[in-house]
C-alpha cells in the first residue's frame, strides 16, 4: 500500500524518543517504567494486534510463583539456584504490579491461594515436600514471614474430599498464590500507560528495522515508517521474525472456560497438576477455566498460530469431567488459544542488540508475574 505522509503527520506522530514493539504486558511495563522515571519522554508503542494478539489477554490468570512438581523439575533441569531467583522475581514482579495498578483494577484475589493436585505419578513430590520447604524459606520475599517453613503444607485426606474431586491421591497448598483478571489487568495498564502520555498505535505491524546514524527507522506493513532514538523490542514469541539466532521456541496453550454451572463450585482458587502442564482455576463462583496439555503434541503446538485442536480440547474435557467435576453436567462456553515463548535455559532474553535497540522476550510461561519486572530490566538496560 503506497502511503503519503503529510508534514504535519511526520511532525506529530511518527517521532519519538523511544519506539516499543509489542503491546503486550512487557510492552506496556517497559513504556510505563520510562515515563514514570522520565516524565517527558516522548513513548508510541506499536501493536499489531487491535487488541494484543500473543499471550497478555489469552492467559489464565495465576499469580503465582511455581507448583511444587514444577519448582522440583526446574531445579533438576536448571539448579536451585535458578528456583531461588525466579521464585523471587515472579513475586516481586506480582508485587510491584499490584503497586502500579492497584489490587481492585485487576481484580487480584489473594485469600484462595494455589494447590497443586497430586496423582499417582506424582508421588514423589510429597516425598520432596521438606526439602522444597527449606529451599524456600531462602527466597528474600518470604524471609520475614511466620510461616516461612511451611511455604507449601499438604491438606489432609479429610478436608481433601471438601473439594469434590476425584483421582486424587493428595493436595499441597500455599496461601501465597493469587488470581486476577487478565482482561482487567491488561485494560488497567492501557489506560495507565495512555493516561501518562504513551501513544498506543493498535493495528500497526512492524516488518523492518534499520539503523541510520543516531536514530532507528522502523516500517510497519501499512508503509509508515517511525523515527526514534530507541527501539525496544517486546513480542516475546513473535520476535523470531526479526532475528537468525533460533535460540526461542514458540509454545502454544491452549484453554477453555465452561458456562455457568448450575450449582456453585465446591473449590475455590488456583489448581496445577502435572509439572505445571496443567492448570485450573474458579472464576466467579461458578465456572472453571482448564488449560494446558502442550506435552501432549510438543511438535504440533510449538508454533505461533493462535488455534486449537481436538487432542488437546478433548483431553482437556477428560480432565474437568474425571478429576474436577465428576458427577456433574458442564458445557463449555468459550475455547481458545495463546503463544508464549520458551528458551533453553529457561530464562527470558533481556539484552542489547546494539546502542539504542535492545530485547526482552521469551518469558517461559511465567509473564504475568515476571513481566513488570523483565519491563524494568529492559529500561535499566538504557536509561
Ligand atoms: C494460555 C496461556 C496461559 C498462561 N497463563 C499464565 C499464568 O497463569 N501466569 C503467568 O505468569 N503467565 C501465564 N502465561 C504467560 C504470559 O501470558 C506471558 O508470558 C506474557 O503475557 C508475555 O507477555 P509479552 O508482552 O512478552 O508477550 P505477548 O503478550 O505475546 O505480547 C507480544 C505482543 O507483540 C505483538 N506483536 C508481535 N509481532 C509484532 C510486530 N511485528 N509488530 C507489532 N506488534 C507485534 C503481538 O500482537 C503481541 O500483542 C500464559 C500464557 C498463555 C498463552
């Protein structure tokens, strides 16, 4: 599409101090940590999405920091070392986003806390349980708290069956785990970001970058190019197109929601099972959002296309109706997908690529609550 800039449209929209890709959760975090260190700098952040289109909107809404079987096989695959550190930032990232747009605006509940479902093959990690507890009374953010020893405490068989479920073999829980409202919390932080000045521009797909001199020209698909000083560059899986290191895979997951159930859910909270590969969660008081099951198709759902599958869906269902909700009618009201970005080593890329262009992608599932904090990294990387 051949596209006539004006003048006046050169000089009032398309310069700026930094450009930012991606209206994502990381997008948005980036810009709204600059200007609230620099009042006056002049931020657009380009989406091409009208809404974000990769993970922000599409998750499931855990503020959470790990289930157990998932801390144990990160700390067989990365160290305790790495447990120590991502436990850290995931609730110091949760804190400081509760901070910036308040407990109520994203509708961050906090008196369910999260339980991990054990099933037969799980058994190990009750097992592990004392061993986890001590490594997590080390984490900095639990360090003055009572109950620091006990991060995670097993339930017992009696209050077990209060919840209704069945297949289950135990239950651990911790009060340190939250839900919020993904919808919510990514409104609150357009709104926040707009409302100090940051120029979201919806529907404007970049394609091209280059350096000129001191400054970044960036092209989006409609041919309109941007000026900057920076560019910050923050679509997580997306960020393949623009780089030949190969170094992120794109993960897909999938979830669902049921309607209404006709009678109140008889659990409350957050519920992981398998390592983290599958979760679940009440939302109001009667409806369950169920996701997960990318280790059941690892090659087919490692990819950015946003769409769902039937191996996936179906065992998803087989879930809800032989461990969740068993004895019970449900329908499911909506299905869909994300993408999230996964690297080797699990850890996001945060980096400069050059004097004024720098990443922060591939968070590895976890960017509801390392996100504001990989934003403040990127910044710190600049400013
Ligand atoms: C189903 C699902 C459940 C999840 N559940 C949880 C959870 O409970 N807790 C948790 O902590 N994390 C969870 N996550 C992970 C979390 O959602 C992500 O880690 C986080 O949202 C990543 O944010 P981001 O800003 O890096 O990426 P994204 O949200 O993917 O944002 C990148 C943006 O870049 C845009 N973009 C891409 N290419 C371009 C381009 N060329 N030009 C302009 N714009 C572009 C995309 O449209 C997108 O909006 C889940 C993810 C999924 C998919």
């Amino acid at each position: 599409m051949k596209n006539l800039i004006s003048f006046w449209e050169k000089e009032s929209f398309l310069q700026f101090d930094v450009v930012i890709v991606g209206g994502g959760l990381v997008g948005l975090s980036t810009a709204c940590e600059l200007i609230e260190r620099e009042k006056n700098i002049k931020i657009a952040i380009l989406e091409r999405g009208i809404l974000p289109t990769g993970a922000s909107t599409k998750n499931a809404g855990f503020a959470c920091f790990g289930s157990p079987s998932e801390l144990l096989s990160d700390a067989k695959n990365y160290g305790w070392e790495y447990v120590l550190t991502f436990v850290e930032k995931r609730l110091r990232g949760l804190e400081k986003l509760e901070k910036r747009l308040g407990t109520k605006n994203i509708d961050l509940e906090k008196s369910y806390g999260g339980y991990e479902i054990i099933q037969p093959t799980q058994l190990y990690v009750i097992e592990q349980l004392n061993e986890l507890n001590q490594i997590l009374k080390k984490v900095p953010f639990f360090e003055n708290l009572p109950n620091k020893n006990n991060i995670y405490q097993s339930i017992t068989k009696e209050n077990i069956k209060k919840f209704g479920f069945e297949n289950v073999n135990a239950m651990l829980h911790t009060p340190h785990e939250a839900q919020l409202h993904t919808g919510n919390m990514m409104k609150t932080l357009y709104l926040y970001a707009q409302k100090l000045g940051i120029s979201i521009f919806t529907g404007a797909e970049v394609n091209h970058f280059e350096q000129q001199n001191q400054k970044v020209i960036i092209n989006t698909t409609q041919n309109i190019t941007f000026t900057s000083n920076y560019l910050l560059i923050t679509n997580n899986s997306f960020y393949q197109q623009f780089s030949n290191k190969n170094n992120i895979k794109a993960g897909r997951g999938q979830v669902f929601i049921t309607k209404e159930l006709e009678k109140n859910l008889s659990f409350m909270g957050n519920f992981h099972l398998e390592e983290g590969f599958y979760y679940f969660r009440n939302v109001g008081k009667n409806r369950v959002l169920l996701g997960g099951g990318r280790n059941l198709d690892f090659e087919k759902e490692t990819t950015t296309d946003i769409e769902i599958t039937d191996i996936i869906q179906n065992e998803l269902e087989k879930k809800l109706k032989e461990i969740i909700l068993p004895n019970q009618n449900f329908e499911i009201e909506m299905r869909w997908a994300g993408i999230m970005a996964f690297t080797d080593n699990h850890q996001p890329i945060i980096e400069k690529i050059s004097e004024n262009i720098g990443v922060a992608v591939a968070l590895n599932g976890m960017g509801v609550a390392i996100g504001t904090k990989v934003g403040e990294e990127l910044v710190n990387l600049f400013f």
